[in-house]
C-alpha cells in the first residue's frame, strides 16, 4: 500500500509540474505572438526612424565605397544634382567610379539630420563632409545634402540626392 501511495503522490506531481508548464505557456505565448507582431509591424511601415537609418546605411556603404550596399539603396531611377548643377542619373553612377578608381571616398561623415516624412516619401537633409579622390585628384568638401526616400515593398529606396555646397 506504501508504494501506492507513493506512485499516486509521484504522478500527482508530475500533474502538477504539467499544468504550471502549460499555463505558464498560455500566459506568455499572447507575450510572444503580440510582440513579435508589434516587432514585424514596426519594420514594415516607414518612419522617421527607419528613413535616417536607412540615409545612414548609404553613408557607410559610400565611405566603405561598398558598391553593393550602394546599388541595394538607390531606386533604378535615382538621380544626383551635384552642387555644381550637374545632373548623373542611375544608381551604377558611384560604383562604376568606384570600380575604375575614378572616385574613391576616404571619408563621409553625416551631422544635423533633418527628416520629414510625407507618407511613404522621406525627405533626410544633413550636413556632409567628404574626403577622398575624384579623378586623380584629392577633395574636401563640407555641403548640405537631401537624399529624398520612397518607400518601396518594406524598404527604403533613395530616388534623387541634391548636393549644395557650403561656403567655407
């Protein structure tokens, strides 16, 4: 009878141990799923946030002169407005200079970020400071840039960058 009893006691516990597991389960998984939920949902709207970090992410890929990081950024129909007025058009304009050697950048810093979103358009300005070489020939130059962002199946696509140039 001794064993009985102890056999019932062990499988009472085991019952026990069961049903704090799965209510435990039931309590978090709502946690879990509605977070996770709240997680996919944040990633897949366009924000402020997103959009800068996005302006940044091509800033890195252009100082890393990171040709496919650059390429992954730029919308098939971007286009730059120089500070000088010129116009390039297509996002292989920086990689294939990069590629020939004929720009290199040393570095990109961005400071003063200014963003404003219109819906699923982003307008980031900041102040760049670039250095490295263009044609042969070393440069430093300090300008104002908007890159204007659309967003595009979950992403960022940067679809035109005025550069404007500032005195020194």
């Amino acid at each position: 009878m001794n064993s009985e009893k102890r056999l019932y006691a062990m499988i009472r516990a085991m019952i026990n141990r069961l049903v704090v597991v799965i209510v435990s389960g039931l309590l978090i998984a709502p946690m879990v799923v509605f977070g996770a939920a709240r997680i996919v949902k944040a990633s897949t709207v366009p924000t402020a946030e997103n959009a800068l970090a996005a302006d940044q992410e091509l800033a890195k890929a252009l100082q890393d002169n990171d040709t496919t990081g650059i390429v992954r950024l730029l919308d098939k129909g971007w286009a730059v407005i120089t500070s000088n007025g010129d116009i390039g058009e297509g996002p292989s304009i920086f990689p294939s200079g990069i590629r020939s050697g004929y720009r290199v950048l040393k570095t990109m810093s961005l400071s003063e970020p200014r963003v404003r979103l219109y819906g699923n358009i982003a307008l980031v300005t900041t102040k760049v400071e670039l250095a490295g070489m263009f044609a042969g020939k070393a440069f430093d130059i300090h300008e104002r840039q908007t890159d204007v962002w659309c967003w595009k199946d979950g992403m960022w696509k940067c679809i035109l960058t005025q550069e404007a140039k500032m005195p020194e």
